[in-house]
C-alpha cells in the first residue's frame, strides 16, 4: 500500500470527468500515470478494446454516474457484490472498479510488462464484466473508516516498535525516507470534487499501509525478524492494521459517489 491502487487512480478521475469537472485527456492520463497506456475491452457498444479517453466517454454516455473502487484480498471481498466469476478476477488482481447507474459493469486491470528491466512498458487492459446490483461488501462510511485509523495508527506505530523496525537496516530507513518525501511533494491524492475529509482519510490510510508494509517485511526483508515463527507473528499481529488501511481506501475513494447519492437523496 506504499502506492495508490490503478483502481483508486480510474474511479477518482472518472469520477471527475463524469460530473464534469476534468477535461478528458486530463483525467486519462492521471488514471495512467507512470504506465505506458491503458485500454478499456468489453464495453457494451464497443466491439474492440478502445482507448482510456474514448473508454471513459462512453461510460458516461452509458448512463454511468460514478465509480466504486473494491480492493479484495482471499477471506476479505471488500467492496464487491458479485457475482463469482467477477469476484473471482477482482481477488486475483486484488482490486477492481464497478459502475454506479448505467448497466451492471465493472472492470478489472490486466497488467503486462514487456522490455528488459530499466525499460519496461507496463500496458493495463481493464476487462469489462457484468456484476451483481447489490451493496458492496465491507465498505465503512468516512467517518467510521477516519475513527478506525486514528487506532489502527497507534497500533502500527507501536507495533514498528516492538518488533523493531526502525533498526532493521538500511531497506527500511531507504523505504520509510521514500514514503516521507512523497508526502511532503504535496501530490494530489484524489481527483477535483472530492470531499475534504476523503483526501484526509485517503493520506491517513495510505500512511497506515505505508508503515504496514515496512513493519511486514514488504520493503525490509522481514526486517529485524530472525525466526519463522516471529516473522508469523508480526504479521499476525498487523493483519487487522492492513485491513483497516484497505477498508479505508475504499471508503475514501467511494466518497464521490456517496457525496452525490445523499445529495439526490
């Protein structure tokens, strides 16, 4: 979680552009960021994949009012409402975004690399599939997921140092200095017409991811652990932590289309 999710990326723009606050060219080219293209297959009218600009137009075209973002792991199918055969590619890719009005779609990346290392072109296919109309799985509301991760922090950062991490070497002083110096750029988390309080819990959870996968051994080689069972035992202990980073991402990235909801409501 030291990096936003594509899927994060796709339903902050798209959402933007939906409700016409972003030029289309602009809000492709966040969505793709550091990759080499992105294209969007399956799309109902469309009967080749197309690119992320047309992609996204038609969405909008296709009655879609806004995007949700699903981030699942195995035991925990958070923000998806089926069926299997889509919530089966979202848990292999480990995030996925689902259409709110508009036909029952969601999209789910398939990444390549292709090119030696130093050079690598990573190209994102987002496979169009039908889904469920049901409620997402486990997604919190913003301030529910804003009071979690005020404890989930406490309990990361005494967890780094119980186990030690801030003496675990040079892996993971280089990785917690990198996650500082992004913050500080002052980057744009979300996209134009998200709440104040989304980009707070969004920053707080990807705070908390950050210092979970430091602790974990992400970027530290297990770091100070010297044993099996104590590498076991760390994670065990901030598996609850993760969760509740993940749970949090999504109800930041969410908050667009839950803003327009209560406002129609």
């Amino acid at each position: 979680m030291l990096d936003e999710p594509r899927s994060g990326r796709l339903a902050a723009w798209g959402n933007a552009l939906i409700a016409g606050l972003a030029a289309p060219d602009d809000a492709a080219q966040e969505v793709i960021a550091g990759d080499s293209a992105h294209r969007m297959s399956g799309l109902p009218g469309e009967s080749a994949p197309v690119g992320l600009t047309l992609g996204l137009g038609r969405l909008r075209a296709l009655g879609v009012t806004g995007l949700r973002v699903a981030l699942p792991v195995p035991g925990h199918p958070l923000g998806l409402s089926g069926p299997p055969e889509f919530n089966a590619r979202a848990m292999a890719a480990g995030e996925a975004v689902v259409a709110v009005g508009g036909p029952a779609i969601g999209f789910v990346p398939e990444v390549t690399e292709v090119g030696p290392r130093g050079d690598v072109h990573v190209g994102v296919e987002w496979q169009c599939l039908e889904v469920r109309d049901a409620p997402p799985a486990d997604v919190p509301s913003l301030g529910e997921a804003e009071r979690e991760l005020a404890e989930a922090l406490r309990d990361a950062t005494a967890a780094l140092a119980r186990l030690d991490v801030a003496g675990a070497g040079p892996a993971a002083q280089a990785a917690l200095e990198a996650y500082r110096s992004r913050a500080e750029r002052g980057r744009e988390v979300l996209a134009p017409g998200y709440p104040p309080r989304a980009v707070r819990v969004l920053e707080l959870a990807q705070r908390v991811g950050a210092l979970v996968a430091i602790a974990t051994g992400a970027h530290t080689e297990h770091g100070g652990a010297v044993s099996a069972s104590e590498i076991a035992a760390r994670a065990d202990l901030l598996r609850p932590v993760e969760r509740t980073a993940r749970r949090a991402q999504v109800a930041a990235y969410n908050a667009f289309v839950e803003e327009a909801e209560r406002r129609r409501g």
